[in-house]
C-alpha cells in the first residue's frame, strides 16, 4: 500500500492522533501531579516506556520494496523504515531498565548502566536510517556547499555545547574516565541528530516524502531538546523524574515512529514519472537548494559573537574560554572560506550565464532569422493569394474585396464610380491557331496597354480567361464612356507580341454606380451584358449598361436562348467578315450602321425580337458586294453609268445569299429591299411606301447617314447636322420621314453616333 491510499492515510492519521492524545495527557498530568511524587514519577517513567511502543507494530510490519529507486541505494532504503523502528525499540527498552531501577528496585538508577546502552544505541540507529533514505543528485560545488554549511552549524553548537555540558562535564566532573566518556557521548550524538536535521533539508525532493521527513524532523528536534535540557540539569543537579522535558521523549520516539510507517509506504508505492533534472549545470544546483539551510549558519555567527563576549567579561573557567574562542575561529574561518567557494560558485555560475546568453542570442538570431523569412513567405503567399500569376494583376477574389471596399466607401459618400468589362476578341481563334502560348502573350500585353491608358487610382484586374474588369472610383457615367473608349482605342493601336504583330481587339462592357447596380453582383452583371452586347454588335466597340440596343439584345437573349444565339452570331460575323475581307471600308460602314439601326429600331418601338433582326439585316445588308468586281468596288472615285449595273445588283447577291442560311432566310426581304426609295424610284423592284419592308427604310436611312458622315478617299465626311439636314430634305420623296424623325431623335439625346470601331 502506498501513502495514496486511504487505508495508509486513516493508520497514520489514527496514529498521529493516538501520539498527540497520549502525549497531551502525560502534559496534563505533569501539570496537575494530582499525587504524592511517588506516583507521579510511576507514572511518569511508565508512559515513556509505554508510548514507544503504540506505534512500534507500524514500523516492524515488514521491511518495504522501493519500487521506484535504482543504483547502488535501491536496497539500502528499504531497511531505512526497520532501522528507525529499531531506534524507537532501543530508546523504549533503555527507558525500561531506567523504571526498572526507579519503580521496582526503588533506587537510583546507576550510571552508567545497561540503560545507556541501550539509549546510546539509539542515536546510530537513527543516524544510519536517515543516511539511507533516498537522496537527490548534487552536483560536487553543491556537496562542498552543503557540507560547509554542515561544518558551519556543528561548530556553532559545538560551541555552545562545550562551554554549557561537554566542557563542565569533562573538566570538573568527579566520576570515573568511563562516566565521562559515557556523560560526553550524549551530547555528542545529540550533534549527531542535528547533523542529521541539516540532512534531512537536503534529501529527496520526491513530494511523496515530505510527510514523512517533516515527521521525522520533528521528532528528532523534540528528542534533541529533551537530551539538551537533561543534560544541562543533570549537570548542575537539578533534574528529577516528572519535570515537563519528560514529555519530549515519547512525542519524539512516537513521531519517529509514525515516520517510518510513512517512509515504508513512500518506499512500497509505484513510482511516480519524474522528468529527470539537469544536474550538470551551477544553476540547476543553485535551483536544487534550498535558501533556508544555507543561511541558518550565518544566523548563528552572532550567537557566537555574543558567547564570545559573554565569556570575555564573565570570570570562568580558561580551558572553557579557550574553547569558545576556538569554536568563534574556527566559524570565522568556515565563513570566509564559504565566502570564497560562493564566489568561486557565482563566477563559475556568471561564466555559465555568459555562455547559456550567447547560446540563447544565437538561437534568437536564427529564430528570428527564420521568422523574417516565414514573414516573407507568407507575404509571398499572401501575394499569390490575391495576384494573378500569368499578369500580375489582382485576381477574381483581390477584384471581388475592391469592388466590396468601393461600393462600401462610394455609399457612405455618396460617391459614383463605374465597372469596365473587358474581354478580347477572338480569343479563342488566338489560342487554337497560334497556341496557349501566344494567347498567354497577348493578355500580358493587354494587362500593359489597358494600364497604361487608365489614371494611377484606377484599378485593372483579371476576372478569369480572357475577361478583365477595371474598377474606375469617382467616375461617372461619361467620363466611364470616355475612359472605356481610351482603353479600346489604345488596344486597337498595340501591335501585340502574338501572331507575328497582329492587331487585335477588345469589346468594353460599362456599368455606373448607382445608376446601373447597387450592389456588386448587380453592377458586374450590368457591365458584363453590356460587353456581350458590344460582341454581338460587332466587337471592337463600347456599350454602356444603359444603351437601348444591350436592352434590346438582352431581352432577346433571354428568350430565344444563348445556344441559337451564339450559332446565329457566329454566322452573322462568319459573312461580315467576308465583305471586311474584300472592302476595309464597308466592313466598318456595316459595323455602324448595325449599331445605329437598332437604336433607330427601338426608337420607332419595335419589339426587342424585331430590333435584333433588323439589326442583323444591317449588319449583312452589304454582303452582296463580295460579288461586285474590285475595281467596282474598291474604285477611288464616282462610278460611272455602266458601273453601276454590278453595284445595283448587290442587294439581289445579299439577300440571295442570306436565303440559304435557314436561320438567316428572315433577313433577306430586309437586304434586297435596303435601297427601294420611299417615292418607288428605288432598285431592284421599285418598291415605294409601306410596301417596303420597315427594316429596309431604317436601314437605307441610317446607312446613307453613316455614308454621308464618313471619310471616304475622294472626299471628307460631312458633319451630323449637315447630314441630317440632307435626310430631313430628302424626307418623303428617297427616305420615310418617320424613320428620319426617329434618327433625330436619337441623334439628339446623344445616342447616335456609335464608337468607330478599327479593324484589327
């Protein structure tokens, strides 16, 4: 069983109580001396014999088996608990023979006689059991240390003892050499025990132990108190049986006692897991020593001091003066020499501080070396968090956090700022025809021209394959149009790295705060619809979100479906880029005209399903001219009469043409009819009126518009409002007045004239 356990805790417990009980009651009766001396001795030397022996059963169960103890001492401390209970038998048997004499023989016990013996052979009793109890390990300064101390208290005590016991006793006492000898030995093995109490402060540090060493101790100081003060007033005759030291005896043997049972069951429990302690180091040997020990002995120094002076001024006997001058020498000698071992100590303990601070500032600089460059790496990592690797711009969720932080900011100031969305034409064909390469090529090149057209603020990022968006704070609407047309003009101009130098060219979706979306996803959508517009018109070219034709388009989206929207677009661009191939000139006029019919279109009212296809007619409303010969077509100046015949026939080719594509056949009256005049003098089948279908009269308005506004190489473009002018006039008789009023009206709430898109 171990100290742990209930049943050890409830015996020691038992025990404790049963010694302080007994003990309180012999004090007690010592006071009272309810009787004649007689019986109060008798009783008196009948508890010291009995007191011992109460506990007795607990120290000699059985000699315990250290578990947890390894090295020489393992078999050793296990006869630590029996030797203890042997020193409590040996005092209990020497205070037996002592009541024998005085109870049963009634005479003075005589001295010396087998009850010294066996007193006497208490002391290495108990000295050996103490020497055998587990220890800590000390490093060899510790040990000096320690045994300076030692040497430090004896001499003090010694002191002491010769000049109030051993010296009277061996100076001026009339017994014989062996009462002497026997008289001297008491004292000299009370030094013994307290020797042994310094020891005991520098045992075990196994908490386990201190239960039982505080037992120990405190029987061991009662015991040496008790023999003190009998030794003094045997010396000057004072003592006799039933004086209050007669308590110190049984408390001291019978906490002696409950000791070993402690210690016993200390030794038999399973070992605890100790982390093992650094013995090398001074300061682990300045940590494993406690303050009190080692100040004790400087605390007596003036005790000494004192004696010293006592003796000096008092007459006495020389021998007993000489040996209290000795004992103060010598004291004074063990401190300065302890001074010097501290000083050698604290030197060595500085020199080891010095080399564990470098240690420890080298082992600094590397972590700290290493936590510079764990911050570097995570900044890296942070970096490629929120940075595209390709352009080094900010990636789709850098954007989407300033997008957040703007739209934040511009509604708390009731700020505007604007979205563009970018996104490159013909990026696929890029990639397919030239490579993943090229295509790489060509967005870190857009990444540097769009950076270069927009302000410093102005924050450009990639928002995922070809499609960039450029966040624009303080921007309204028309300086976001504006700063939109700078970027696709500037990407028109750049003659990209891919393909050899080729020119290539983006489509600008703009989308305003908050006329086009309070929130982020609402304005992204806004601004990304309006690019999709702008591709489905032609790309190369600017839409803003709140452009007519992006609704148009948008609303006939969402109904016929994006799959046949795509196809039908493809095939749209597939033939535009037929006629852009044989005439640099109509492929832009065609791109216009495209644009500004839709508006046109809505303007009248038609439906968004209607506006759509009239604005592909627009679109293709040239394509007959692949069949008209190059020098027709692409003539410098006026045609003549007999040129005229291969350029009347183009509406007839275009609108032949667009019949045999199904999804396009809707568009073919609209083509054939684009040049009939409202008067009937138009061509091929002289249509006049409303006979002529509504897209043909929008289309052949806006297109002699555009023609007449645009630069050709035999002359400049005329103005607007000459141009307008020239409509209104030809009103009623070559255009339909109504679509010529539309076109006004859309001229003059600034939606007229479309970006000049540049063929790349």
């Amino acid at each position: 069983m171990h100290l742990d356990s209930p049943t050890v805790r409830y015996r020691l417990y038992w025990g404790l109580g049963l010694t302080l009980l007994f003990n309180g009651m012999l004090l007690a009766w010592l006071l009272l001396k309810p009787g004649h001396h007689a019986l109060v001795a008798a009783v008196d030397n009948g508890a010291q014999c009995v007191g011992p022996l109460l506990v007795l059963p607990l120290c000699v169960r059985g000699a315990a088996r250290p578990r947890g103890l390894r090295g020489g001492g393992a078999g050793a401390a296990r006869w630590v608990p029996l030797l203890l209970g042997l020193g409590v038998l040996t005092d209990a048997i020497g205070q037996s023979i002592w009541t024998y004499y005085e109870q049963i023989l009634h005479h003075p016990t005589p001295f010396p006689s087998w009850d010294d013996v066996a007193f006497l052979s208490t002391y290495p009793l108990l000295l050996l059991g103490i020497l055998l109890l587990p220890t800590r390990p000390l490093s060899v300064a510790a040990r000096v240390r320690l045994a300076l101390d030692g040497l430090m208290l004896m001499t003090v005590v010694v002191t002491f003892s010769w000049y109030f016991i051993l010296g009277p006793i061996l100076l001026h006492g009339s017994e014989t050499a062996l009462a002497k000898s026997v008289g001297t030995a008491y004292p000299l093995c009370d030094l013994g025990l307290i020797f042994c109490l310094f020891l005991l402060a520098t045992r075990s540090t196994d908490a386990a132990l201190h239960l039982p060493l505080r037992l120990l101790a405190s029987g061991l100081l009662i015991i040496v108190a008790a023999d003190s003060i009998f030794d003094y007033q045997t010396l000057h005759g004072t003592y006799a049986t039933g004086e209050l030291i007669d308590v110190g005896w049984p408390l001291g043997d019978m906490l002696i006692g409950l000791a070993a049972y402690a210690v016993r069951c200390v030794l038999a429990r399973a070992p605890a897991q100790r982390r093992p302690e650094d013995i090398s180091s001074p300061v682990a040997s300045a940590r494993t020593s406690p303050l009190w020990p080692a100040m004790l002995p400087y605390a007596l120094v003036p005790a000494v001091g004192a004696l010293a002076l006592v003796t000096w001024h008092t007459r006495g006997d020389a021998a007993l003066k000489a040996g209290v001058y000795l004992g103060g020498a010598v004291l004074v000698a063990l401190v300065l020499l302890r001074q010097v071992l501290a000083l050698l100590e604290n030197r060595r303990l500085y020199r080891y501080l010095h080399a564990a601070y470098t240690q420890l500032d080298a082992a600094y600089r590397q972590v700290e070396s290493k936590n510079s460059a764990l911050a570097e790496a995570n900044t890296r990592l942070q970096a490629l968090a929120i940075t595209d690797p390709l352009t080094d711009l900010p990636n789709h969720r850098a954007m989407v956090a300033a997008l957040d932080q703007e739209l934040d900011r511009a509604h708390r100031y009731r700020r505007p700022c604007a979205l563009l969305f970018i996104d490159l034409d013909h990026f696929k064909a890029l990639n397919d025809g030239y490579g993943h390469a090229a295509g790489d090529a060509a967005l870190r090149d857009l990444a540097v021209v769009v950076c270069g057209a927009v302000r410093d603020g102005d924050i450009l990022g990639r928002w995922g394959g070809e499609e960039f968006i450029l966040l624009l704070p303080e921007t309204d609407p028309a300086m976001a149009l504006a700063a939109a047309e700078r970027v696709r003009a500037a990407v028109a101009a750049h003659r990209f790295r891919a393909g050899s130098g080729a020119h290539l060219t983006c489509s600008v979706g703009v989308a305003t705060y908050p006329h086009d979306g309070q929130t982020r996803d609402s304005l992204i959508d806004a601004a990304d619809h309006a690019m999709y517009a702008a591709k489905r018109l032609g790309r190369n070219q600017v839409r803003a979100a709140t452009d007519p034709a992006v609704a148009a388009l948008m609303a006939a989206t969402n109904r016929d479906g994006s799959r046949e929207e795509i196809a039908l677009a493809g095939t749209v661009e597939a033939l535009a880029a037929l006629v852009d191939a044989r005439d640099q000139y109509t492929g832009q006029h065609t791109q216009e005209v495209a644009t500004l019919t839709m508006r046109v279109a809505l303007a009248l009212g038609c439906d968004p399903a209607e506006v759509r296809m009239i604005g592909l007619a627009a679109r293709l409303h040239d394509v007959g001219k692949v069949a008209v010969p190059d020098a027709v077509l692409q003539k410098p100046g006026r045609l003549r009469v007999e040129e005229w015949g291969p350029m009347r026939m183009h509406p007839i080719v275009g609108a032949d043409v667009v019949s045999r594509v199904p999804a396009l056949r809707a568009l073919a009256p609209v083509i054939r009819a684009h040049h009939e005049r409202w008067d009937g003098g138009g061509y091929p089948d002289g249509l006049a009126g409303d006979a002529i279908p509504l897209g043909a009269r929008i289309v052949a308005v806006v297109d002699a518009y555009s023609a007449m506004t645009t630069d050709r190489p035999y002359r400049q473009g005329r103005d607007a409002a000459w141009a307008l002018g020239e409509l209104r006039r030809c009103a009623g008789t070559q255009f339909d007045a109504t679509v010529v009023e539309a076109l006004a009206r859309v001229l003059e709430v600034g939606l007229g004239q479309p970006r000049h898109a540049h063929a790349g």
